[in-house]
C-alpha cells in the first residue's frame, strides 16, 4: 500500500516539474507542431494521475474498544458507593456503583436465614425423632387423655345437674297439687310421715356433706351440696304439705307452689343450656388427644416420601425469595459485565439518579479498533471484509499503520444528511499510546475495476 503512495507521488512530481520547465523556462524545447501532443500527454498524465486517486478511497474514524458499554443501574437512588474513578482497570463482576438499598438488603438476610432455618429442618427430618422428641410426643398424648377425662367429667356433671332439677319440677309438681286438692285424714297422717322420713334424709345428707366439706383430699363436694339442698327442699316441702294437711292450703300458699315449679323448671333449662358446651368440650378433646396420636405414631414411624417432598419445595422455595431479594439488590448496582477500563464516570457519591441513567463507560482497551464515521454510501460497495488498509492518526503523524478490514456494517446512518456506512478495521500493531476515541484516518485502496 505505501508503494502505491510512492508511486503516485512521483508520477505527479514528474509530470508537474517536466510541464512548468518546457512551459516557463525553456518554452523553445516545445516544437510548434509537437504543442498539441504535450497538451496531449499532458493530458493523459493527468487523466492516469486522476484515475490512480480515485482508486483510493479515504475515510476517517475513531478508535474505540472493540467492547464497550454506557452501564445504568436497572433502579433509581442515591448513589452511596461509588468505587472507581476514571481510568481504573477492573474485572467482570466487580462492584462499580452501588445505590442505597437499606431495604432490599434487609429481605436478603431475611431470605438468607429462611434457607437456612429450612435446610436445618430437612437435615433433622432426615435425622429422624430424638428420644426427646419421643418423650414430648409422649407427654402430649398423655395431657390429652386428660383433657378428654376432665371433659367427659364436666359433661356427666352437666348431665346429673339436670336430672336433680328435672326431681326438682317433679316435686314441686306433686305439692301444688296437693295442695290443690286438699288434705284428707290419711293425708295428713302420711304427710306427717313424709315429714319424718325427709328428716331423716335431711340428716343423712347433711352428715355426708359434713364428711367431704372440709377434706381437700376428696375433691369437689357439688354432688353432696346438691344432695343437701334437694334434702333440705324435700324437708320443707314435706313440712308445708303437713301443714297444709292440718290447715288447708291458702291462695298464697299455691302462688308460692306454682312458683316454685317455674323455678325448677327455669334451673332444668339453664341446665340444659350448658349440655351443648359440655358435648363439644368432650369433642374437642378427643380431636386433640386422635391429633397427639397420630403425632407420635409419625415421631415413632419417621418421615414418609411426602414429608421430605414437602420439606424439599420449602427449601426451593426459600432460594427462589432469596434470589429474587438478590436481584432487587442487583438493581440497585452497576457490576462490571467483563474486564475492561474505566472510560468515564458520570456521577458523584450522594447524587440521586434515576433508573436507566447512565453512570459509568466501560471499555476492553486492550483490543481496539477503527471504526469509521464518514464512509459514503458510493464508496462501500467498492469495499470486502478482509480486504487490507492504511490507519493514521492525527496524535502520531508520521507513523502509518497497517489494518484489515473485519466488518461492514449492513445498514447505514445519516449525520447532517449525509448517508454513511460504519467499517470496522482491525489494526494489529496499535501504538500503545493511542487513546480511546482519538481520530483516524483510512486509506483504502479498491480493487482493480472498480
């Protein structure tokens, strides 16, 4: 390539020198017969000149990376680390920005500790059950039962509550009417009787009651209270009935029979009302003593395919919050995609940026190369991949720089209305003092023909 640029340089040389000496200094040299074929040769030297330049096309360009990237963080923030400065070599995946994210690294340790509480309790499934865990299961099973003998106790409670209400309508039923029919001689003689049998019933009762009242070691005392007060009912209504017997009963004395029968009746509905209650009480712990069970069985027996198939989707599905708690983060900062150097820093600690601003240039700048900026679209189709070329550049004059062809960009761009295409040159032996973006110059020379 530089022999072309020889050559032509001494053709014009030549030509130029031969023209202006017959011309201006010794004009006589030219015969007057021979004037028109100098103008002649002339002529056709210059048309061989014209035809030699337009077979080199030139074009100027820049020398970038060969990879190259503005970087942007996918959030916005407040920039609160900024870690390099222009110029710094790093390598792919350091940290370059990170923006505040208080919050986003908070569901990382929280996702971080859910992996880790779940892949504990999968090793212990594995594991199986400790004798502790045995014995826990163990005392469960054994506080359930229980609850169900406490419930069941409170449910027969319930029901003899209501049977000693339902004797206590029945009683008071049978004095109203008594009552209401009046005493007669083997009445009154069978109601004194009465009178002394639930005398005697009274005392029984009360000394039971005597018994178990002031003993801690016997428990509740309600069955014999309730004996005690249904005695003591039973007394005075053998007593009324006695007198009622001797006297006759009055209206009032049948007002208080009638209501003495609503009383009990009232006491058997409240009864009943707690019947209900009672019933599920003893549900309910039966339900948790099958639950305490079933629990132990499963302690004992071990974990089955179906526990550890559970175990192992919390476990999955603890990692994928976690990974999506680390790309939130991800968001909020700029990693290196490879190594390369910093071209360019674009902000300052502290600053608030939005998502998808720009903030860093990153470029290889140990592979660079030409790419050209103002090729005309005449001018590309004379042009090949592999084909050879000439880079200069302004920085380093006198230096000449073989390159080649490695790309022609298939469609162009348009800058101040002019239609360009965009070549990239490789340049194998780039002096190392070339920067980033500095200006080149292409010499390209076409094939023959074209």
């Amino acid at each position: 390539m530089k022999r072309v640029w020889i050559i032509l340089g001494l053709v014009v040389l030549l030509v130029a020198g031969g023209w202006a000496y017959v011309t201006f200094v010794d004009p006589s040299l030219i015969p007057q017969n021979a004037s028109s074929s100098s103008e002649t040769a002339q002529a056709d030297a210059s048309e061989e000149v014209g035809e030699a330049l337009d077979s080199v096309i030139w074009a100027s360009g820049k020398l970038l990376p060969t990879s190259w990237a503005n970087l942007a963080p996918l959030q916005g923030g407040i920039v609160q680390s900024l870690l390099v400065t222009e110029g710094d070599w790093v390598e792919a995946e350091d940290l370059l920005v990170q923006l505040d994210s208080p919050a986003a690294q908070s569901q990382v340790a929280v996702a971080a500790a859910t992996v880790a509480e779940t892949e504990a309790a999968h090793t212990k499934l594995l594991a199986g059950a400790s004798e502790a865990d045995i014995a826990a299961a163990q005392a469960g099973v054994a506080t359930a039962e229980a609850q169900v003998s406490l419930a069941a106790g409170r449910l027969l409670e319930t029901v003899k509550t209501v049977e000693f209400y339902q004797v206590e309508v029945l009683i008071a039923t049978e004095l109203y009417n008594e009552l209401a029919s009046g005493p007669t001689e083997v009445e009154r003689a069978a109601a004194a009787a009465r009178v002394e049998v639930a005398q005697a019933a009274l005392d029984h009762a009360q000394a039971a009651y005597n018994a178990v009242r002031g003993d801690p070691s016997i428990g509740s005392t309600r069955l014999e209270a309730l004996l005690l007060e249904q005695a003591t009912k039973s007394l005075q209504a053998a007593q009324a009935e006695f007198a009622v017997a001797t006297q006759g009963a009055t209206e009032q004395q049948l007002a208080v029979a009638q209501s003495r029968i609503q009383e009990a009746e009232s006491r058997v509905a409240m009864a009943e009302s707690q019947t209900p209650a009672a019933e599920a009480g003893v549900q309910s712990a039966q339900a948790a003593l099958a639950s305490a069970q079933a629990n132990l069985r499963k302690i004992r027996e071990g974990a089955s395919p179906e526990d550890i198939a559970v175990s192992q989707a919390r476990i999955s599905t603890a990692k994928a919050q976690m990974a999506s708690a680390e790309a939130q983060v991800a968001q909020t900062q700029i990693v290196a995609p490879y190594a390369g150097q910093i071209g360019a820093v674009l902000t300052r600690s502290g600053e608030l940026v939005s998502a998808g601003q720009v903030l860093i240039l990153l470029g290889d700048t140990g592979t660079m190369h030409v790419e050209t900026t103002d090729l005309r679209e005449t001018d590309v189709v004379r042009l090949q991949s592999g084909q050879d070329v000439e880079v200069t550049f302004d920085s380093l004059p006198d230096q000449i720089f073989e390159g080649i062809i490695t790309h022609i960009a298939p469609v162009s761009t348009t800058d101040r209305g002019s239609t360009n295409f965009t070549v990239h040159v490789e340049v194998p032996q780039l002096d190392e003092n070339l920067r980033w973006g500095m200006t080149a110059f292409v010499n390209i020379q076409a094939p023959p023909g074209q």
